[in-house]
C-alpha cells in the first residue's frame, strides 16, 4: 500500500510539473506569429539582462499568447541568455526554450 501510494504521488507530481512547464520541441502546425513591437525601459539595476518577449503556444486553446519582455538578474557574472526560438521542421513548428549559456 505504502508502494502505491508513494506510485501515485509521484505520478501526480510528474503530470503537474508537466503542465506546468511546456516541453522542448513541442511539434505546432500553425508558424509563430511576428513578434510584438517592445519599447526597453532602462534596467532597474546595472548588470541586469534584457529577454526579448515571445509567442509562446498554449497547447490547451490551440494559439499562440505574447510573453512581454522582462528585465532579469543573470545566474552567473559571464551567464549569456539564449533567446527562446521556433525551428520548422518538415511540416511542422518546434519552440525551444530560452536558456542561460556559459
């Protein structure tokens, strides 16, 4: 009963965090629209990086949404911030994650 249990929590862990967190390479039929017109206010503080808004596509309504622009604290001094991107691959779109590089 314990092994169910613990089963079964996990399991339910697991389909939150991937609702939560859309995944890499996410196959979409329809290209991503053209990105908004974003007007950069200075950064808060000096150092901070700027990453660029995006469409992001909602899996649960079947469309694109805007994600603004934010200004954010890099992880680390040398940190570079890889753009989020949609790559066409045959007959359909994949998005991929922004991420911090080295």
């Amino acid at each position: 009963m314990n092994k169910l249990f613990k089963l079964i929590t996990v399991c339910g862990l697991l389909a939150i965090a991937g609702n939560a967190y859309p995944q890499v390479g996410v196959a979409i039929r329809i290209g991503p629209p053209r990105p908004h017109h974003e007007v950069i206010v200075e950064a808060p503080h000096a150092g901070m990086v700027w990453q660029h808004g995006y469409h992001r596509w909602n899996v649960e309504t079947n469309a694109y949404v805007w994600v603004p622009g934010v200004w954010v604290d890099p992880p680390h001094p040398h940190a570079i911030w890889v753009e989020p991107r949609y790559r066409r691959r045959g007959d359909h779109w994949e998005f991929h994650e922004g991420h911090w590089r080295k």
